[in-house]
C-alpha cells in the first residue's frame, strides 16, 4: 500500500468544520475529505516545537523529557530508511526550511528523493534587504529583531501571486512528483507545507476574505518565544489588530486548502485512493491572542495541543470519527505498520493507531510539554499541567554536543553560544547502547502555576480546579509520576516537578 504523510504546521482544529461547525473559515477541500477519512478527535501533540515533533515522527522517540531541539541522534531510526529497505520509494517535498538548518541535520538525507522550496520566515535564502522596506516589514520591526522581517521580505518581495506563494509551490511540487513516481512501485511521500505558520502574509483573495483590514496597520508577526516581547506587544494591541491576526490566519488556511485541493485532485487523476493511505495532520496549533499569548508554549492548553488529525485507508470504514487519545509520536508506528516494515526493538514510545480505525481503545492516558517547561497530562476527561518548582537543576541527554537553536526566553545570549560543559557521561537510557553527555541547562520557566482541566465540561479550559478537584489532581500526579517512570524520564525530572517516581504493578 502506498502511504502519503501530510503536514500542515501550525494547524488549529477550530479552523476546520470537521471539528468546529461554527468556523468562518472555508476549508472545502479538508471538509470533503474528513467526510471519507477517520476523523481522530483526540489527537495530541507530544514534544514541542517544530523539530522535536518531527523526531517523533522520524525516530518514533519521545524527546521533551530528554532533551531540547536538535539533530536526529546516531542512535535514532530513520522512518525513510526504514520504509526504503522495505521497498519504498521514498520522496518528500517541503518548504519547512528548519530541516536545512544546523541544528536540525539527519532528518531529510534519508529520502530517495527530495524536494525543496526555499524563502519562508527567516530561510536565509535571498540577502537580507537593507534598503527601505514597506510600512508592514517595519511595524513587524517593532516588536521583533528586524533582522526576521527584513529577511522575509527579501524572499518574497517578488512575488507576484498565490501561485508564487509556499503552498502553491509545495502543493504543485507534490503533485508533480506523484506524475512522475506513483507508477514506478510502492512509496511513501511525505508533504509538508511550513504554512499557516507565520508571519500571517497571504497575498489576496485571502488577505480580504476575512477582514478589510491591512497589514500596513497592523502586526502580522507578533513576537512569542521571549516573554517581555510578548507582555509589550499585548500591553498596547487592540481588539481590531487581533481580530486582522486572526483572519489572516484564516486567510491562509484557505489558501493552503485550496493548493491541497490541486494534489488531491491528482490523487484523482491517477486512481490512487484505492490503495494509499493518506494521513492528514499537524505538529501542533498556534494561539492567536487566547489568553493574552501567541504560539505554542507551555501551558499547553487544547487550543494548540489538542490537533486534527484525519487518516484515509482504502481497507478500513471511512467517515467516522476515532475517540481514542493518540500522539504526533504515534505517526512512526503506524507508517511502519502500514508498510509493513520491522520495527525498532527499542521502540517504546509509538503506537500504531491502526486498530483505532475500528474503534478499539488505545491509551489511559498521554503525556505531552516542552523540554525546561511542565508536564501536561490528559486522560480524554482531564488534563493536568505540572509546573516545575524553582530552582531545580535541568539537563539534556545525547550523544552530541551542539550550540542551542531554541532555549525558551532567550534573553541573555543563549541561543548560538557555547553550551555550558557536562557535567557526566553514562548509560543514562537503557534503550541507547552509547554513552551520552549531561548537559546541564538553563531555561526560564513560562509560569509556576499548575492547572486542571474538566475537558468534558470546560472544554475551553477556561476554569482551573487544581484546589478544588483534590481527589482527581492526586490521582492524576500519580498517573504522571508512574508514565514518566515507564518512558525512561531521567530521575532530575521527578525531582524538579515535585513527583514520585512510581512504577506501575
């Protein structure tokens, strides 16, 4: 069977009537095929951001306990190289310039064929401008390194139409590649288009399908990763500036449904659907000003952790929904599932969620966070978020030792600089047959306060429980101390999040 992976980062399910029928976003192309596919209404995140979601894609290894964004380790799979010795032809075609980046190596050089497009957000691609930028590129500026806009729009102030646009080119590209490879055998392709992540530039129809706003006026970069950045830029936003961000947002959504509608009409053309597997999904949402925050940091609250995810399989019943919890880590089982291939015997992470297509049940529970941040817990009724105590000592594990790309509130230096030397090396994980360092880190945490969530009745997780509901906070901790302790979390984490290292009986 051949098995086609499709990404679409930084997705909000709100923004899809399969999950939200009161959205004003159009999504017709997502709408007619959730109503074939398997809708799965409890898929979650597991490790955030970007990368560390893809290594679990890639590796089927859970990394947010373990250790920051980074390369795949030597020690990892290679979901490709897997599929490839199973007699795959392997291709992926996407604009989601992290994988070029240094600090993000290993991930794509196991493909028989890529594809790459270049220039999204800061793909050092095109040199910076350094002449006079228009009023947008500079109100960006004011709340954000210039460097970030002005390299943008040194990469896209040539575009002419949607049709120069990221998802139009990826979209088109994986579409010519299925003209050119789908006859050739068995494959897997994974697509995957950097947008709707921001800056939340759509060229029109979309910039004014949703709003007559302009980006002239208004911020369509607002800054997250640093917290004072964040805290100034809502200190003086405004209820209109808000809603052109969330419209934008929309704006691209659209546009993206409409260039995946073109690769599924050629899925069409060439008479695929009746023996490939299509899995449509995300590595996580993107808050629009809920709470007073932008991205995905902890807390991780639904809004962004709780991502669609839709699975078409020619041998399995279509157009129901899955209620089972699954994870982004879950995607590496399942593929090799599907393909049939050997998996890892390290594995303990992933799980296929091929029998969640029938219905059966799948997990207890999941854990899920960012690596320096909280844990976040979820029985499908409740979630927890444990924050770390302060002043407990954080350190990350691997074989490497690499300059940090992502270290949360990056306000001192920290990102680029020399790591802080190691503290030990061992056999830290009983499934890594190699010695890894203990690098201690420095992150500041998004917040001390911890929640608890009734999903059932509070599904906007608008009211914490954590003093009130003492009896299912417990039982919930205890849950989180037993999973971590059969995921392999280093023994510091316990400690820093004020846990028992329990075993299950």
């Amino acid at each position: 069977m051949n098995i086609i992976l499709i990404l679409v980062d930084s997705l909000n399910r709100d923004c899809l009537s399969a999950y939200n029928p009161h959205t004003l976003c159009r999504t017709p192309t997502l709408d007619a095929f959730a109503d074939k596919a398997t809708v799965f209404d409890n898929h979650f995140i597991s490790s955030l951001p970007c990368m560390p979601a893809r290594r679990e894609i890639f590796a089927g290894r859970k990394e947010f306990l373990w250790r920051p964004w980074g390369p795949l380790e030597v020690f990892d799979p290679r979901l490709p190289v897997i599929l490839r010795d199973a007699k795959y032809n392997t291709g992926m075609v996407t604009d989601h310039y992290h994988y070029w980046e240094e600090m993000a190596n290993g991930y794509m050089q196991g493909f028989s064929s890529l594809e790459l497009i270049r220039g999204h957000e800061t793909d050092y691609w095109q040199l910076p401008e350094t002449g006079p930028v228009p009023p947008w590129v500079d109100k960006i500026a004011e709340f954000r390194a210039a460097a970030h806009p002005r390299q943008y729009y040194a990469n896209v102030k040539d575009f002419a139409g949607e049709e120069d646009f990221f998802p139009a080119k990826v979209f088109s590209k994986a579409a010519a590649w299925l003209d050119d490879n789908a006859a050739k055998g068995p494959f897997f392709l994974q697509v995957e288009s950097f947008d709707v992540h921001e800056p939340f530039d759509v060229p029109e129809p979309y910039a004014s399908m949703y709003t007559d706003g302009s980006k002239d006026d208004f911020n369509i970069w607002p800054p997250y990763q640093i917290y004072r950045d964040l805290e100034a830029f809502m200190a003086q936003t405004t209820p209109e500036e808000l809603s052109f961000l969330q419209a934008q947002y929309m704006g691209k959504t659209t546009m993206v449904d409409k260039w995946l509608g073109l690769f599924f009409e050629k899925l069409d053309a060439l008479d695929l659907w009746k023996d490939t597997m299509v899995i449509f999904t995300t590595d996580h949402g993107h808050d629009l000003g809920e709470r007073g925050v932008f991205g995905k940091q902890f807390p991780h609250y639904d809004s962004h952790a709780n991502i669609p995810m839709m699975i078409w399989h020619p041998e399995r019943q279509g157009g129901n929904r899955a209620t089972g919890l699954t994870q982004t880590v879950d995607l590496f089982a399942t593929i090799v599932d599907v393909a049939g291939a050997t998996m890892p015997t390290e594995n303990r992470h992933s799980k296929s969620v091929l029998s969640l297509l029938e219905g059966k049940v799948q997990r207890e529970a999941i854990l899920y966070g960012t690596f320096g941040q909280g844990v976040c817990l979820t029985d499908g009724e409740w979630s927890l978020f444990k924050a770390p105590l302060e002043g407990k000592p954080l350190y990350a594990y691997s074989t490497m030792i690499n300059r940090p790309l992502i270290v949360d509130n990056p306000v001192d230096g920290r990102v680029g600089r020399m790591p802080d030397p190691p503290v030990d090396q061992g056999y830290f994980d009983e499934t890594v047959p190699l010695p890894l360092w203990k690098l201690p880190i420095t992150i500041d945490p998004r917040t001390d306060e911890n929640f608890l969530f009734n999903r059932k009745r509070d599904p906007r997780q608008n009211t914490n429980l954590w003093r009130q509901e003492t009896k299912e906070r417990d039982r919930l901790l205890a849950l989180m101390g037993e999973m971590m302790a059969d995921e392999g979390a280093p023994p510091e984490q316990f400690d820093r999040l004020g846990l028992n290292q329990g075993k299950r009986g």
